[in-house]
C-alpha cells in the first residue's frame, strides 16, 4: 500500500464531496486518508452518503492530515481560497478546487492553479501543482467549441442547456422542491450563468480575436444527473469537414467522443464521459454536447486530473457502469 | 351575486389552501371573498400559487371577514382548534376544518363536528354546521373497505399504499428534495400512521365487534400528486359477490365508483374521483383505491361537503379535467 | 338542450381527440353527439380514456352524424384532406381540424381554411367555417414573436424548446418507452421541424419584408405534457418597452398573459393559457413562452376557436383547474 | 490474456445482455468473446446500447464460440430451455441462465442446474457447472425471508412490491409507454406472480413445514431502476432478536446489509446491493428490501455466480458507483 497516493477531501458531505468519495473508494491508486466536513463531523460516511452503506467504515472529521499527497476542495463558491489562506498543507501536496474561485487566474501565496480541462491542455495539467477544475456547464460548453475555436472559426454562439438538480446542490430551496420541480421546465440566470467568464477565458485564448458573445440559456431540468446542451454557431464548412476536425481534436481523449448518430442524455448518466454530435442545415452548425454534471463536469474530472498530474493511465478508476436506463 | 355562497379561507398559501382556492374561484355558486395569510400577507394569490396568473387578482390578506357563510381550514394539523378558540365567526357560519383537529370527535364551546366523509355519512353533512375533512390515506383506505365493514365482513386488514410530494406539504425537508426523491421509494410511519385513529373510528362504527388491526404500510412515491393503495383481507364471499356489494354500496354515490377493469392512478389526478378495483385468489380479496391527494383526499372532499351543507348538487365545480398523462 | 351546439370527433381515440373529448363533456354549451373511432369502434370512451371512468356512457362509433354543428378532425396528419375528400358533412357544419393538412392555405371544394390562431386573427376566426388549428410548437414560438413582428421588429430567431412526450402521439415508438424517456433529454428535427412553415408564413403576413430565419432546435423532455421555449432575438428597444409592447398586444386575449415575473412549464399544465416572459441583456431579447401542448397547444385551442365561431364567450368550458404540481 | 475466462453472451440486445455486456466489458478476470443477437447481427454493440460508446468496438454476431468457458443465455422467459436443446456447448462450458426456464428443477441430458441465490447456498454455487439464476422480486422477496425461514420462524406473508420499467423488457407495451407511465402507479399479476413459485421452493428447503402463503402484490413504479418490497409477518421476537438474526445470516455476504436506519430505493441503484431494514409494532414485523432489478436482481447476480464458479473473490468486478441521484 506504499506507493498509492494518500488522498484527502475538504467538504466532504456535499454532493461533489459524496461523488469524489464514491470515485477514490474503488480508485486502485489511492489511499483515501480523511473526509472532513464541518456538519457531520462524527458520521460515518454512509450516514450522510447513504448509498456508501457496506462499503466504508469511515467517518466524516474535523480535523484532517496535512501531509497528503492531494487535496480535493470540495467547497461552496468562494470558500477555497478562505480555505487555504486559513490552512497551510505540506508544500508538496496537490491541490483540486472544485469550486470556482481560481478558474480566473487568481492564485494565492505559493500556489499557481492550472485551468483542468484535460481536452483544452493536459500537458500543463500533467506538470501542475494545482488545479481549478472546471464549471459543468462551463465543461459541457467547451467541448462543443474547442476545436472550432483552436481552428479559429469560432463566431457568435446561441447555446440553450439544460442541467440536473443535483447542478443545484444540497441545500434546501424553492426550485429544488419535488413538488415543484418535478415535471416543469424553467430557465435562469439568462445571458449571465457566471460559467461565461471561464468560457470566454479559455475561446480567447485558443481564438485570441475571438470578439463574439456566447449567448446562453440555462434551463433547470426535471432530473437529477446531467447536462445537455446545444449551441448553434456559422459555419461555411461541410459538415463532414466539421466531423473530421472535431474527430481529430478529440481522437486522443479517452472520455470525449464525436458521435456520428444522434446523442441522448442518458448515454453518459453515471460516466465520465462527454459525447458531441454536430448538425447542420444550411450555413448553421448545431452542436450537441452531453455529459453527467457530478462527474465530467465536476468529481470524475477532478479524478482525472488526478491521475495526469500523478502519471497515471487517465481513465484509471473512471471507467464507470453508465445508468442507461 | 347576492345568493351566492360567501366563503374565506384561513391558511391560503399552503398546498391545500392553494387547491381550495383554484377550486373557489371557478365555482359558480361561491363568491370567494378572502383569503388569509400571516406568511403572504398583501401578496397577489398569483406570487404564490402562480398558475393562478390571469385568474384572479385577490391578495393574500392578514385579517378576514367574521361574516361569511363558509370557512376553510386549511392550516397544519394542530392549529385549527387553537385558531377557533382565539378566533369566532358569526354563529351561522359553517366550518370546514382540513386539518386533524377534530377528526376523532374532539368539539370547541358551541362547535360540534361531523366527519366529513360523504360515502359514509352523507344525510348527516347535509345538516352539518361543521366538518371534520377526513385525512388522505383515510379516506383511501376506508372507501376501499367501507362496504365490508357496513356488512359486518371486514377482517384483518394489510394494506401498502403511496403518496404523492404534495401530501408532505410545501415545506422544504430532506424527504421532499428532488435530487433524493425523484426515482426513489421509501417507505415511513411503518404500521404507525396516524390516520389509523379515524379509519378505526370508522370502521367500529359501522361494524361495532371489529377488532382485528389495519397493518398499513405507506410509502414515498416519485410523483406530486396522487394515492394509491392496495389492501388484503380475507373474505368467503366470491368475486362477483364482492362486486355486487361494493356497486349496490357506491350506486348513489357520484364520485367514488367501482370498476370492473384495472385501475391506475392517473385515472383521478387532478379530479375529484375515487376508483377502487377488486380482485381476488382463493379467500384472499385485494382492493385497489386510488384517488388524488389534494382533491377527493382534501380540498376537493372539502367543497363537496360544503356542496352538501348548502344543498347544492354533489358535484358542483367538481367536474373537473382530469390530467390523464 | 335544443340550443346547445351539436358537436361530432373523427379520430377520438387518439391524444387530441381525447383531450376534446375531455373538453366537450363538461362544455355548457354543447352537446357531444358522437366520437368516432375505427380502431375502437363499439367500446366505451372510458375503455380507452380510461379517465373518463363514471364520466360517460358513450360509445366510440364507426358511423356519424353529418348533420352535427361542428366536426373536430383529430387525425394523423395527412388524413384529414383525404377523410374530407372521401365523406360530406351539411355545408354548415363547422370544421375545426387538428392536423396540419390546411394550414398553409390549402383547402378542398367548398371549403376554405382560416388559420386559428385567436391572437393573431380572431376577427376572421369568428367568420370562419373552417379552422386548421395551429400546430403546438407553432403556438408556442408564434406567439412569443407576434408583437415584435406586428411591429415590424423581428430579426433572425434563434429558439430552443422542450415538449412532454404526449407530443409525439399515442403510438409506440422507441422514443416514448419509459425506460428510454424517463430523465433522458434528446433533440431531434434539429433546424427543420416542420411547424418551421406555419411559423414562416404568419411572420411574413405581419412583418412582409421578414427575410430572417427562424432556427429553432425542438428537444424531446422527460415528462408528459407542455411545452416551453425560449428565443433569442435583436432588439435595440429597453426591457420596459418591449413589456408595454407585449402587454399592450396581448391586453384583449384572454389565455395569453405577459409575466412580470419568471415563468415555469407547470404554471401552464393542464390549462389553455400560454405564458410569456421577457428579459434582457444588452441588445438581446429573450422570449420564454410556455403552454400546454394538448390545450392551448391542440384541443383547447381548437374549443376556443369554436367558441369564437359560434359567437360565445371565448373562455367558455376552458377555465380549466390547473395541475399545479 | 491466457488465464481470463472467455465469456460469452447470448441475446445481448435486451436488458438484461446489455447490462451483462457493461458488468463483463470491465471485468478484470473476463474477455468477453462474443455477443449473439439474431435481431441485432452485424451492429456494434454501442448502436444498441448506446452508452457503450467509446467503450467497445464489439459488434453483435449470430453464431458464437462454442468452446468458451462460460455462457450466459439472456433471453426471453421459456427460450433456453430450446436454446441449448438446439445449440451444443463444450461440456466444460459454464451455463449461466438468466431465464426462467431452470429454477424449479429442471433439467435437460447432460445439464443440472443450481438456484444462483448466494445467499441462500454459496457452496453449492461454488461447485456447479450450470446456474438458474433467480428472478429479480423473487431475489428481492426471498433475501427479506431468508433467516426466517432457515430459523424455522416463517408465517403467512403480506408483501407489497414496486418495480422498475426496465423489468417489464425492451418490448414496446401500452404499460411502459412514458405518457402512461410516467406519475402512475398500478397493480398486476395481483397474488399470482410467477416468481411465487420459486420463492416457494426456497422457503420448503428452509423450513420444510412451511405451509403458508406469500401473499404478493406487484406494482409498476414510474421509475426505471430498482424494487422496493415491504413484507409484513408476525414473529414473537424482538426487534433487537430479529436484527440480530439477520445480521448474523448475512455476515459473511458481500452485497446483503441490514441497515439500522430506514432505507430507500435509490441507496442501491446501479449497485450490486440488496439492503434489508426491520421495523416492529406489536407482534407484527416489518420487512423492508431493497436491490436494483437488473443487478442482483438479474445481471450482477450472474457475474457474482460467475466469480463464485470460477473460485474468483465474490465481489470482483462487481464494486459498482452507485448511481446515488
């Protein structure tokens, strides 16, 4: 048990907390050390992640080791870098916010963080010491206009998507209520999901005259897990043509994949997985991206970040049972 | 307008109180002249139960009128007693109380109440001053034994039933978060539910020597609205004899009816109906009810009392349009 | 009863023939004298619309009146232009077709077709004799478009929308198995969604210079009924302005409502409204409409232009009790 | 690759294949050979069960390997029985049925075949060539019984069950078409479900006197994964007695927890689980089951019978992230 990589999670009750405990439990690799978390300090796991019942004795503490190899912050938006202001770890220890305080640049004393999209730059990740993970609908986002944008044929993009209530987290409130949310529809934050700022960051600096707007429109969705998007964009290119660049962008990424059929959701429910399908009608491009928001667009990333910045195989204990159903 | 019907409402901006309202407001013998809340207080009724936009333009008021010929309780189960002893109404005005205050036969000075149960006892609501309104799982299970015990056959009782979100009620809790409930079944309350008080109360009234026990199991189901219920009890009598007892037993009863195929529960969502469907192998008789939680399970049982202390048609603003999908 | 419209359904065992059926049992001012089924042909209305359990005694038959006041044609598409070729109703029998055989101006002898949308023409409904009924996604995106095109405002359109299963009719098919369905999202028709031509052809009779295009991505929801768009267009007028213009447009119909507030699908299920609701962020408008397929979508739109033919009260038999939840 | 187990797949077009596909695709210890599917020959598997995209380049065959070291017939109820009558493997090839047609003895020249509980008979299972694997509620039902029926304790049983669509098949059917299923609740195969006869037999093995009745009542869930069953039996015990019971019975099982806290469908979706809560009032005991119908209620349990067959750890390959939400 030596070699594997002792493993530590910060906020662990939440949902990106309980979907990263799910992971490193079976993750052949690691040694999952402690699982703090504030409110259930005392819990075992299975307490709070109830599914975990048979397959942990662990507890939920306060306190927790300073000297492991990786860290995962799993906290609310804005909390991390309070955090790590407030807690030194060894200066050798990884770190991984899942959270969105250092998606932008912004670092603190010692710590650079690396953008963690592996399909955007998986060579800086295998070299960096720390790393934002990036936003679900931020992630969802890119991988239907990477290679458009590396190509620099990226112009205004009209996307509409619709996400999984656990997008919403834990927390109590009026529109993650069964009674309501249950068979409706509704949109929010309309033109100005706060994902746009990573999203725009990351279309410049591959299209560094990429002047347009990502207008998009989020939609809650009456189900628990994922994430579905299409963006429409102009394209003069063939549509074959499109599927080959897409293709090539994607043809050394082991979760991403150009579909040639039409995509569903449930495709990647409970996988790391992100599938694109493009369409096209005259000079107008659909892209159809799907993938599960508590994995590809949060803890499954996380851990395959992990694995590229330990030299790991990158789908190490991530090649996951989908739902299907 | 001077004939009709003056009814308020105490407790408007909960579930019920929502339900009794949308069923006032197109009832063509009732003026709807207030509805209270100490929570909405001067909010328009469509803030808070928003598909009433363009249907009304009352607002939620603190203090109500003492003289109207009808009041709906629909507050949670405790208030209602501690409401009328801080509260009097004029000594005509009808009560018809949604919560369990008076139930099991508890009265205030110069209030006594009749449960509400039209199936059972409908002579005496029409000359009720005051209605107990039964409880959900209550009236399901008791219109799915009501003729047996009336004929003095009724034995152990092991009945399982579900329940819509709606039936736990607006607050936001654990249990009615959509990322834990959609998809989910649970059961809770195991043979403890505290409807059991009025369906016993029921049926020693109509079959004074029982003394055997309803085992009854309800669970959580995934859906907002609706119960449905399925109970075993031992009988001698065949199929067809059941059937004819439960028709002749129903014939004059427009809402609850007997039917001779199947039933599922989107057959009554949304109106006012009770199903129940029997079947049976050997000395075993299953009876299926089902109904929908909010109408003929609460509000809509409650405007049908009312209907029948006024001496109005039974079913007056209660044909409504099922949701059938 | 002499004076209460005799009203016929061809094709009443499918979705929108049911929900009429629905309509025209409690509709005051009509009499129900035949649905017509070939497939059901000799069974009762509840054996198929097994919701109207205790409703009625009627029985689906092969024959029919021709000398009814009003026949609702609830076919597949394509069927009516050959049902109406093939059989002769009286000359003033009223025709209100559900298909889309006539409403891009086709008609057959002696009968011409007006497109029954009340928001856009309701004077020329009230003289019509023969109604092709709007298409439910056609409503629905129309009538988040008509004031700006009434205006002469509308630029390029880009739509995305969501529609229950009951859109997609009453046969089995791969994509309403529940198993497929239930918390799946999927596009199809991508660009080229054939409600795209009826959409075109009301744009360009109120904004003739309309050369732009309307690209609209229809997805396939996970629930059963609603539908709920959202466009983005150009707009260089303010927020307030644009409300005046929609409130000022919709202000004489009664279904249609501008909300000042953010609207959800389930405000509209199980009623005739459509719901509409703008928001801006620079020189973006987005349009977010919402309204029961199988109502103000179909059936009840297609009462509601019978209503306007016949001289009555357009909301007559359509203030219909929400769903709610 | 020499020491992994070829397996192979008869019928993977249905549920059942496809999720036995996704349990061997990742299975350490198995090269799965091949995957017969007369309907679906010459496709890649992820055209069928589309979520397999990116994980496999298998495509579906017509004939098949006769020499591979185990087989799992996943067809339809009745049709193994003629399978391997027509069709002959090497004789050392393991038969894994997930079919009906072996459970209740018998046999056909040159094949026994043994009840795959685990639970129930490990050791018997560690010896034998050929495997009945049990039905999805008879798992459910029997794991609920099981440390009664070996106490010699068992009395009448009153069970309740709630099932997901994916039990009812591929098939396209009235009952899993998502606008009938969706929100709705309803019984079948009231007291007579062809699983009671295997069940029967578990419980005489048990306790040979065992006279009684499983009183049963399946109902369809609108969901797609899982079966909830609450059993209620008398027992003189204590609940602590009763608990101690089972967890002494399930102690050395991988996969069968008794939890102390109530429990929920969703704790085992997409796991290889059964969980088992007890809960007493008066005499009578309440048993609550919970597993995933196409785990170890069908697939998982086969892969478990296989890793029991071929002397591997139980669990291997069947350490599952639950799908949680």
């Amino acid at each position: 048990m030596a070699n594997k990589i002792r493993a530590g999670i910060i906020g662990g009750a939440g949902y990106t907390g309980g979907e990263t405990v799910r992971l490193l439990l079976h993750h052949p690799n690691v040694e999952l050390t402690f699982v703090q978390s504030r409110s259930q300090e005392g819990k075992f796991l299975h307490e709070v992640h109830t599914d975990l019942q048979g397959d942990t004795v662990l507890k939920f503490t306060s306190s927790f080791d300073k000297e492991v190899d990786v860290v995962f912050l799993c906290m609310s938006h804005g909390e991390s870098k309070k955090f790590l202001t407030e807690n030194t770890f060894r200066s050798t220890t990884k770190i991984i916010d899942l959270g969105n305080d250092f998606r932008l640049g912004d670092s603190i004393t010692g710590r650079n963080f690396v953008y963690g999209l592996p399909e955007l730059q998986r060579d800086k990740i295998k070299m960096a010491d720390n790393i934002a993970n990036p936003g679900c609908f931020a992630t969802t986002i890119q991988l239907g206009l990477l290679p458009l944008a590396k190509a620099g044929l990226l112009g205004e993009v009209y996307a509409t998507g619709i996400t999984g209530s656990t997008g919403a987290g834990q927390k109590l409130q009026d529109t993650t209520h069964f009674s309501w949310r249950a068979n409706n529809i509704s949109a929010y934050k309309t033109l100005k999901h706060q994902h746009l700022s990573e999203i725009s960051q990351t279309l410049k600096s591959l299209q560094p005259n990429y002047q347009s707007d990502v207008n998009f429109i989020p939609w809650r969705g009456d189900f628990t897990r994922g994430i579905f998007v299409s963006s429409i964009v102009e394209s003069e290119k063939s549509l074959s043509e499109l599927n080959q660049l897409y293709s090539d962008f994607y043809s050394t990424h082991p979760f991403t994949h150009v579909a040639d059929s039409t995509i569903d959701l449930k495709q990647v429910v409970n996988t790391n997985k992100c599938l694109v399908h493009l369409e096209k009608e005259g000079n107008k491009l659909v892209v159809h991206t799907a993938l599960d928001n508590l994995l590809k667009g949060a803890s499954g990333q996380a851990v395959q970040n992990m694995n590229l910045m330990f030299g790991l195989e990158e789908t190490t204990g991530l090649k996951l049972k989908s739902t299907s159903f």
